[in-house]
C-alpha cells in the first residue's frame, strides 16, 4: 500500500531550489560572484608556509609588485600581515581583449603555528616573490632533551 | 573593435616547436592581460618567480607562446600551508591581427612579462582627411 502522499511539484520546486543554490555556490567559489578576481579564492595572496628547527618561513606570489609597495608585521607574537596594493597599469588609450589579472588593494592575515620573534623578521622580494623568513621565538624552538643513562 | 576579433582561439596545441622538458613537471597557464591600442597589443603575463633569462616568448603563424621556466624554491619540505603549486608556465595565443614580427619587443620585471606586438603598418588606422568640395 502507498503511505507516502504523492506530491509531484512540491518535492520537484524543493530540489531544482537546492540546485540552484548549490550552483550558485559553486559559481561563487569559482570567483564569479561580485569580485574583480577571475579564479581566485577569497584569499589574496596565496601563501604557502613551511618549518624548520629555528624558522618558520612564508612565501606568496606577488607578480608585479615591488617590496616599497608592500607592508608586512607581525603582530601578537604569531599574526603576520601582508599588506599592499597591486597597480594596474596605465597604457593609456585602448581597449582590454582580456584581464584576468587582478588589481587592487589586499590584506591578509595568517595566524602562524608557533611564536615568532618579530625584531628579526627578514623579507625578501625577487621576479615577484616574497620570502619572509622568521626566526621561532626561544620558548617555540625544539628542545633535546638529553636522556641520562645511569 | 569586436572583443573576439583578436584572440579567435586559444589552445595547448601548437605548431611552434616546445623547449622539450626532461622532468615531468607540472606547467601552469598564465593569468593574462591583453590590451590593444591604436598601433599595438600589449600581453601582460604574470610569471611569478621566472628569471629574465628563463622566459621564451614566440611568435610564429600568428600565433604567440609565452613559456617562462620557474625551477623548484624549496625541496623535501613538509608544507604547514600549501596554497599554489611552483612550476613552469605556458600559455598559447592565436593572434588575429597583422603584427609587424621584427619589432616585438618583450620584457620580464618582478615576475611580470609585458610583450608589446606592434601592427603591421597595413593594419594601423589611418585618419583620412576630407576635403570641403
């Protein structure tokens, strides 16, 4: 015997309404939403982050941009800030066939995993890439601990 | 100027014969800016952490390959955040206008290749004066 009451259009307009949004989602994520970014996510710069025993680095893809236009603290011991302004440029009269690349002005902040010295952040900018090198604070740094034979 | 009358076609094929690559890595395609204007097009590429030295730019059959080879920053490291991947570029475009090939003239700053196509005279507009009769 059929339990379920039959109700086409009902059920129908609840699952093209879930599709539409999670299409719309989708598009979104994609970075066709509302922003100027083509096919980025919502993070700009894109950072990538490493280790070793005494530094913890970080490094972002900034194309076209130079160190002066760049702002980079730490701050709270483990927040760093990357701020700037990418330019776009001015070729004058014409027009675009095609801009992917993105303008604009940018701040990120990443919460590192250990506690960093700020005094002796280092950054280094070359072909549009920025290293911060920053040395772990003393009490983050890996301690040997010696074991004692007896 | 119809938009797609420029770039009719983009695609990884090409007749231009590749730097042939020994390693197997992974090649990125390049976010680009076109810009025309009245006596050039202007490509601007984003190549982050290409050398000057490490760009190749061609242009044959109308069709203009930009490859910038970006060698590997850091080795055997365990990533805390991994957010892009750091490979070569290359990217493809079919140019559809008469572009004067002696006098490309491409330049590689701060990771950014700016490639200036200059038309052939053929092609440039050319205001034509007219004479009250």
């Amino acid at each position: 015997m059929l339990m379920t009451p039959w109700q086409p259009y009902t059920d129908l307009w609840g699952k093209m309404g879930q599709f539409r949004e999670e299409m719309d989602r989708l598009f979104d994520s994609f970075g066709f939403g509302d922003g100027r970014w083509p096919s980025l996510a919502a993070a700009y710069p894109t950072v990538n982050l490493w280790e070793d025993g005494d530094h913890v680095y970080a490094e972002a893809e900034l194309p076209g941009m130079e160190l002066s236009d760049l702002e980079i603290y730490v701050t709270g011991g483990n927040q760093l800030t990357l701020k700037g302004e990418r330019k776009e440029p001015a070729f004058g009269k014409g027009v675009w066939h095609r801009q992917e690349r993105g303008f604009g002005m940018f701040t990120r902040v990443i919460t590192l995993p250990v506690d960093v010295d700020a005094d002796q952040v280092e950054a280094r900018f070359a072909h549009g890439v920025l290293t911060i090198t920053m040395p772990k604070s003393e009490t983050a740094k890996p301690r040997k601990i010696t074991v004692k034979t007896e | 100027m119809a938009k797609n009358a420029l770039v009719k076609r983009e695609d990884k094929r090409t007749e231009v014969a590749l730097p042939e690559r020994t390693r197997g890595a992974v090649t990125y395609t390049p976010r680009c800016d076109i810009f025309e204007k009245d006596d050039e097009l202007i490509l601007c590429a984003d190549l982050p952490g290409v050398e000057p030295g490490n760009a190749d730019v061609r242009f044959e059959n109308g069709e203009l390959m930009i490859y910038g080879r970006c060698a590997a920053r850091q080795q055997g490291v365990n990533y805390l955040n991994y957010e892009y991947g750091i490979g070569d570029y290359y990217r493809v475009f079919t140019i559809g206008e008469m572009i004067d090939t002696d006098n490309i003239a491409a330049e590689l700053k701060n990771g950014v290749l700016t490639v200036h196509l200059p038309k052939s005279e053929a092609v440039k507009p050319k205001k034509i004066t007219v004479k009250a009769g």
